[in-house]
C-alpha cells in the first residue's frame, strides 16, 4: 500500500490555470508495458472558497476492479466528473489508456463508458429506442446496435419493460439501462458513481454479475463508493479519498493491511470519529 498526502500546497494557495498538460505524451506506453488505465497528475478543483479535490497523483491499473472509496463530501465524484471529462479542473492532468482527456477529448471518450451520479436520461424514450439511440450516436452499425441492445436488454432483465417509457423505470430499471448505454460500444474503461446506490437487492446482483463479467474479460472498471462492505466483495484494487487527496492507494489487500476488514481500516485511514451516539446522553426512553 502507497500512502500520501498529495498536494504539497496549502488550501488557500493560488490555483494555476489548467493547461492540459499531458504527464507523457499521447498515446505512450510506460517502459515495462502499456499504459495505465488512469493516469492522474496534480489534480485541483476549488468551487469557490471549497477546495474539493487537492492535487492528487493516482494511476489505475488496468483490466482491474477498481473501487475509489471516501466518505461523503471527500471528492470522490468530482474527482470522476474531471477523469471523465465532464468537469474542467483548475489545474492537473488526466490519460486514459495513455490519451490526454482534455486534448483529445474524441478519442477518450469513445474508450470509456460513465455512469454518472444523478444519472439524467432521455426519459420520453423507452428503454430500447434509448439504447437504440445511444448506439447509432456511438456509430455503430444498425445491425450491430439492434444485436448488443437485445443482449443488454435480456441479461440486465429489462426485456419485459424495452417498450415503456423511461421516465416510468424504477431507480434500479434507471440504473441498469444506464449501465447498458456506458457498456453498448463496449468501452476500454467503465466509470460508474455509486451504481449500487438505491438499487434492490436483486438488481444489485444482476448488475454486478455484468460487472463482473466485463472485469474477468479484459475491462476495467472504476466505480466510487462509501459501502466498504460491497466495494470489499467487488474490488481487487483500491484508492482512499479523504478531504480531496488520496491517503492510501494499491491492492485490496495491501490497503487492508492487519485490519479486520476494509471497513476497519478506511475508518483508520480517515480518521474517523467512532464515539458514535455516546455523547447523546439524553437520547432513549422517549421524551422526557
């Protein structure tokens, strides 16, 4: 496990313009083999006085689960909104698979998939003219685009709901057609924020089975969550955020250390309170 503090400035340091800076050049290779799936230099985004995300380095493997974990308000999805493009840093750099998101925005984006936070859908489409949609957009053929939505659609257990309206889906219907438009031009790297969040338990199962499937077959998956239980089951490879920099980051294990669990050692690593309730000594009993 790699720890650090990243970002030598302090808060209220002057923030330089983003530049675009590519940490090597486009398209390389490191010297030992190809690129990361992520590369991530001296990343700052401030809203405001608010310093959300602090100068991080980071690189993600490739072909791994990847679980980018934090408590709430640590960064973790503005910190994908700017990997992914859809949010301009104030400073830093980011590759994907070895390109430069921000100079050669095109080409990055047809190697990704994201399913963002606060998903936002084409909601007067069904779900089949949506993947439809998504698919001719991505300029894949007619044929192919019709082949791959009836796969996503039957694997994800959406077969039954293709021709109702979107805006009629449930939380988790929403989130599984959202992971089927992120995965119909079968991108290098998938970016999903909180996908399990407010999913039942039976279409939590069904999208990790597609996880997992698209992992085990040369994919990689990076996907932010505060559930250490789930990104414990899920994830071979983990980086922690607190306060808008990353304080541990490699393997699973690694990152785990002697503690019991993730969870045990995330709470270390953010130094969390764990006094809990203890100093509520009026709550219990009723109103009194």
């Amino acid at each position: 496990m790699e720890r650090s503090q990243e970002g030598a400035r302090g808060e209220t340091a002057r923030l330089e313009p983003y530049h675009g800076r590519p940490a090597a050049p486009d398209g390389a290779a490191d010297a030992d083999g190809p690129p990361p799936a992520v590369r991530v230099r001296g990343l700052w985004k401030r809203f405001g006085e608010q310093v959300a995300v602090a100068g991080i380095h980071l690189e993600l493997p490739s072909g791994r689960f990847v679980g980018l974990v934090g408590p709430n308000g640590a960064g973790k999805t503005t910190t994908l909104s700017m990997i992914t493009g859809l949010l301009r840093p104030d400073d830093g750099a980011v590759q994907i698979v070895g390109r430069d998101v921000w100079a050669d925005p095109v080409a990055v984006k047809s190697r990704i998939g994201v399913l963002p936070e606060g998903l936002r859908l084409f909601e007067r489409l069904t779900g089949r003219e949506l993947l439809v949609y998504t698919g001719r957009l991505r300029g894949l053929p007619v044929a192919e685009v019709d082949r791959r939505t009836g796969q996503l659609l039957n694997v994800l257990d959406l077969s039954g709901s293709q021709h109702k309206l979107v805006v009629d889906y449930s939380t988790g219907m929403r989130k599984k057609i959202g992971l089927a438009a992120a995965l119909l031009h079968n991108p290098e790297v998938l970016f999903l924020d909180e996908p399990f969040e407010g999913v039942d338990p039976v279409s939590a199962q069904v999208i990790r089975g597609v996880l997992e499937r698209y992992t085990a077959t040369g994919g990689t998956v990076v996907f932010s969550s505060h559930v250490m239980e789930l990104v414990e089951s899920l994830c071979d490879w983990v980086a922690v955020m607190a306060g808008g920099r990353i304080v541990a980051h490699g393997p699973l294990a690694e990152v785990r250390g002697a503690a019991p669990s993730l969870q045990d050692a995330f709470l270390s690593l953010v130094g969390a309170d764990r006094r809990g309730g203890q100093d509520l000594d009026w709550l219990g009993g009723g109103p009194r």
